[in-house]
C-alpha cells in the first residue's frame, strides 16, 4: 500500500513538473515576442468606402512610400485582407518601375530576429510580369519574379540586427495586375540557453517545494 502511494505521489510530482515547465516556457516566449512591426496588417486607416473595393486608401500610417509618383500611387490600403489578419491588406502595383514601402524598427544589435508576411498574387500568365523585393537593414534578403496566381502566402525569414535601429523594406512592381501584402510581422527568437535556464530553475523550485510538502 505505501509502495503505491509512493508511486502515486511520483507520478503526480512528475506531471506536475512537466506542465509547470511547458507554462514556464510559453510564459518566457510570449514575453519575448514583443512586434517590433507597427501597423503591420494595415488596419489603422479606414478605406474611402468599404462596400467599393477599387475605393482604395493610399494612406498608410506608420510606413513611408518612395519610387516614381506615378508607381507609388499603386500602394493602397484594399479590402482583401488575408484571412488572419484583419479586414484590410495592403495593394500593391507599378507602372513604370519598381516602388517601395519601408518602416524602421528599433533592433538590439545581435539579436536574431524573425521576419515574416503574406503575400497574394491575381496574375496569370501569358499577362505576367512582377516583382516582390525583401530588403532588412539594407540588404536584399529576397527577390521573387514572375508570381502567378496564388493566395496569400506565409514567408519567413530570418536575420540578427547590427545596429539599435533597422530598416524593413518591401519592393514592388506588377505591370498587369496586383499584388497583395499583409499581416507584416518581426519578434525576437528566444536564445535556446535562456529558455533552458529558465525552465532549470523552474523544475528546481518545483521539486525543492514538492519535497517539502512530503516531508
């Protein structure tokens, strides 16, 4: 009988142990998630008239445009959001030549940071001529041509900060028809060690307490 009760308590401790640690983790990896994006689904500015979808916004708070007038005013505010992230997207489309949509983030240099976004296309061939440009801190991280139809979708990078403020870019051209881009995001990636020690310490407050309430 005091063998199976021992058992029990074992079991009981052992479990116990594995949730405290599995809450433990998620608590540091919410905390550590902070977006650095602002405004990153393009929700803040309402459309000129939400029942007419070509009534697109041009304004767009907290990220600067540039290129050639004429290609700029082809970034919009739209109602065709992916489906995760708001009712609004953002759309894009170029006449003459490439324009773009930047905003700066404050980084730690030496943090490694996660990138990603969703990205649609409405363009099929033969009418198929576009191009999408990811840059981070002045770099060309990713340079895509040629998208035909697809829905939004999910891309990811990642990259470390060098510098206590970054630059997010987005390029974009389409001759023919539209891109779309939505639900912009960056946050930290957790240092593995860091989450380990946490989760060490954890397990020893639980077992020293534990050991405790038997005794």
């Amino acid at each position: 009988m005091k063998s199976t009760k021992k058992l029990l308590i074992t079991v009981f401790s052992f479990t116990t142990t594995l949730i405290n640690t599995a809450v433990i983790t998620n608590i540091y990896n919410a905390a550590q998630a902070v977006e650095l994006v602002r405004n990153g689904s393009f929700e803040i500015d309402p459309l000129v008239d939400p029942d007419n979808p070509y009534a697109t916004n041009p304004n767009i708070t907290d990220w600067t445009k540039s290129g050639d007038p004429m290609d700029v005013s082809g970034i919009r505010i739209s109602n065709f959001p992916q489906q995760d992230s708001g009712n609004q997207g953002l759309s894009l489309s170029g006449f003459l030549g490439l324009s773009y949509i930047s905003q700066t983030l404050s980084t730690q240099p030496g943090q490694e940071y996660e990138l990603s976004y969703y990205l649609a296309s409405i363009d099929e061939a033969p009418a198929l001529d576009n191009q999408f440009q990811t840059f981070v801190g002045g770099n060309k991280i990713s340079d895509l041509e040629d998208i035909s139809f697809q829905p939004y979708t999910p891309y990811k990078f990642n990259f470390t900060a060098d510098s206590s403020s970054t630059e997010l870019k987005f390029g974009n051209w389409d001759k023919y028809g539209f891109l779309y881009l939505d639900g912009v995001s960056v946050i930290p990636v957790p240092e593995p060690s860091a989450i380990g020690g946490v989760a060490v310490a954890g397990l020893l407050g639980i077992l020293l307490r534990k050991k405790k309430a038997i005794s």
